[in-house]
C-alpha cells in the first residue's frame, strides 16, 4: 500500500469515527436488486427506535439518517449497509464494513430467508459485535450451531406455521392433504412445520413440487391443499388454482404465510378466497397491541404521508422491533455495549419485551418464543383472528428437534409428539 493510500484509508477510517463513546448499530438494508425500491422504508422502521429517544432526522428520506439520539447520556448511531438481499457475497461485504471500518457495535437485518445463515458466519468472525437477524429466515440461523453472539426476536419459517396442521386435522376434518412447497426455504419450513402436527395426529401427506399451473387433480381422494410460497411469487388466482377445483374453498385450501409478506398484494385478494385460513407473519393484524399502536403513530409523525399499510409491512416492522430490542436492551445497561459487546448481549438475552409484532421473549439459544395466529381472510385485505398458539418455540413444542433441516420433498410424515395447541 502506498503512502497516499495508506493515508486515504486512515482517512476514511477516522472520518467515520464520530464519537468515540457512541454505540453504533448498523442496519442492512436493500438497495439493489430485486428489493432495490424498499431501503426508505426498511429504514423507516429503524429509525423509529431512534427517533423515540430524542434523535432527528437528517433529510426528508430514512436513508439521510438521523443523529441526536442518546440513552443515559451515550450517543446511539444508526449507520447503514446497502445490500441485495439473498446474494449472500453482498451481505457478508456490507456486514465486514459496517463492522471493521465503521466500527458497529451491532448489526441487524435479514431481507431473504438465509441471510441469517450468513450474518451467523460473520458473527463468528467478530465475536465482539452482536448480531440480530431481523426477519424469520431459516431454523438453522439460531436452532443448529448457534452462535453466542446472534440473536432473533422473530419467529422462524417454521414457527409462523404453528397450529395450521392441528386446524386442517381437527377443525377441518382433514385425514389426507397435499401439500405444495416452493423449492426454496419458505417452502420447506413451512411444509415441515405443517407435517409435524398433521402427521402427528395422525394424517398422511402427498407433497407436490410448486408449478405455476399446478393442480393436484392427481390426489382425487386428498381431503384438502395447502400451499407454502415465497412471497412476491403467486397470484390469488395461482393459489385459488391449487385447490383442484374443490369447493368451498374455504374448507379445501389453506395458506402458508407468504400472503401476508406483501399488504398491498393481500388488499387485493378476490371475494373468492374470503373465509380462507391463513397464518399471521410478523405484524399480524393486532392493531390493538399498545406497542404497535406508538408504533404507527410515531411513522405518522416523522414520516407525514405513511400509511397504516405501509407502517405495518412485514419487512419495515422487522427492522423496528429488532433495533427497538437493542435500544431497550441498552436502556438497562445504561446506554453501553460492556466488555467486548458482554453488557449488551446479557440484557438482549434476559427481555421479555412487547414489540410491534408482540411479547417475545428468547430461548437458550437466543432465539424466540412468541405467540402466533390463524387468520381467516375477510374483505379487502382484512382478516379476523381465529386462534392463537402461545409459547412457541423452535421445536414447535417438541414437534421439530433443534437439529432439523428441512429441505425439498423430504419431509418426514409420522405420528409423534405434538405441541399442547395441538392436542
């Protein structure tokens, strides 16, 4: 390195110091790629945490940032990584700069269901720095060789399906489902989650390879469908599709989460699919939970223009409740990381804490317990909650042990431990 580079980077280096005493959280979010039009709002959600506790924003845009935000006299700072989520070369550089030359305390994001995975593979790197993945992403990320210094506030693929397979045995009366799956994470996790009560209770699966005008006319006698997608991926009249012409569809066809990852997409759902059983992902629909209430006014007040659609996607709901998770946690040590990030990690480690998208408290393996819902699909994108599934872990109460991997058409179907919801 020359001597005028090696001055440039030192450079850059202390021009992004800023304050010495300052704890830093750096917040990954798309810029390019598939995703590339929703940083503005990922990082509307986390500034929110900020914006709370007295900062100000820089600009008319989330991603101008923010400054002025402190909790017991230290300075917080949100810095941000542009990345594309699911290429997972753009994660792990972003992450190494927002750690080695930034100098972040914490790091938080997730877009695509494995950029856990590769969040964790850098954690290990950087022992020192706390890492919260902030969407659900695959089981692995916390449930398999865990890494002491990742965190996740969200329930997993997996977990969002709690209590679908338990409603299609006992309430709807099914003994023989197919099921259609995405080859790719969404698709497995949900498909094991949904075997795991079925199959415990007794039911027998056929598990079919999403095509986009797949009907399953080729299980005659199968009782009903349900569908796991990767949101962005299906119209309502693809899903409406895969029942195979059964009616009424709101007794043959059930839906993975994948239709809520999109509000605008969900306003848009037909009369058709009214009455049609899904899972509730992360930001549900309980606008009366005291968390997201302050939520939604806060994107009012910054944000003028917000809506309540807006506000409550999945994805900008993820970025607030993982920052907001690091602001709290401060808040008990008094505005610092502690000892190599030690401090910080113990308080993260002992919340029991009321987010946007509910109470949410970790394991063991720093991953969360959450309450989830059934939710039947009304008018114009509303939905009325017909169940609710408490202390749902990673094993989904036993149903799913910690080292399983759920991967394409090999989902196991057999009877076995069943959660309490489900019995």
């Amino acid at each position: 390195m020359t001597v005028a580079a090696l001055l440039l980077f030192s450079g850059l280096l202390a021009g992004c110091s800023g304050d010495p005493t300052a704890v830093r959280i750096g917040v990954l979010a798309d810029c390019v790629g598939f995703l590339r039009n929703v940083q503005g709002a990922a990082l509307t959600g986390a500034s929110i945490p900020l914006l709370d506790r007295g900062a100000k924003l820089l600009g008319p845009d989330p991603s101008d940032g923010v400054s002025g935000a402190t909790i017991a006299g230290h300075p917080v700072e949100l810095l941000t990584g542009c990345i594309e989520g699911g290429e997972y070369s753009s994660i792990i550089e972003q992450a190494r700069k927002l750690v080695e030359v930034e100098r972040a305390d914490v790091i938080v994001g997730g877009t695509y269901p494995g950029d856990g995975l590769a969040l964790r593979e850098v954690a290990r790197r950087h022992p020192e720095v706390t890492f919260v993945v902030s969407n659900p992403g695959d089981r692995e990320i916390t449930a398999t060789d865990p890494a002491p210094n990742v965190f996740r506030f969200a329930a997993d693929i997996s977990q969002q399906v709690a209590g679908l397979g338990s409603y299609a045995f006992q309430d709807l009366g099914w003994r023989r489902a197919v099921v259609i799956a995405d080859n790719n994470e969404m698709g497995w996790g949900g498909a094991a989650a949904f075997l795991a009560e079925f199959c415990g209770l007794g039911g027998t699966v056929t598990q079919v390879p999403m095509s986009p005008d797949q009907q399953d006319t080729a299980v005659p006698d199968a009782d009903g469908t349900v569908v796991f997608f990767a949101p962005f991926g299906q119209t309502p009249e693809t899903l409406t599709a895969f029942a195979g012409g059964r009616q009424p569809l709101e007794s043959s066809l059930l839906l993975g989460p994948g239709v809520w990852y999109d509000l605008n997409v969900l306003s848009a759902i037909p009369e058709t699919m009214r009455n049609i059983v899904t899972v509730v992902p992360t930001g549900g629909t309980d606008l009366t939970n005291p968390a997201s209430e302050r939520y939604r006014l806060s994107a009012a007040q910054y944000f003028p223009g917000t809506t309540v659609t807006d506000a409550m996607q999945p994805f900008v709901v993820q970025n607030h409740d993982a920052v907001e998770v690091v602001m709290t946690a401060l808040e008990q040590t008094g505005g610092t990381v502690g000892a190599g990030g030690a401090d910080l990690r113990q308080a993260l480690g002992s919340l029991d804490v009321q987010l946007v998208s509910g109470s949410v408290r970790l394991d063991a393996n720093r991953a969360a317990i959450v309450s989830t819902s059934l939710a039947r699909l009304g008018d114009i994108g509303s939905a009325t909650v017909i169940r609710t599934m408490s202390d749902v872990d990673q094993t989904l109460g036993g149903t799913l042990p910690r080292s399983y991997e759920p991967r394409f058409g090999e989902q196991p179907c057999v009877t076995g431990t069943l959660a309490t919801w489900a019995r």
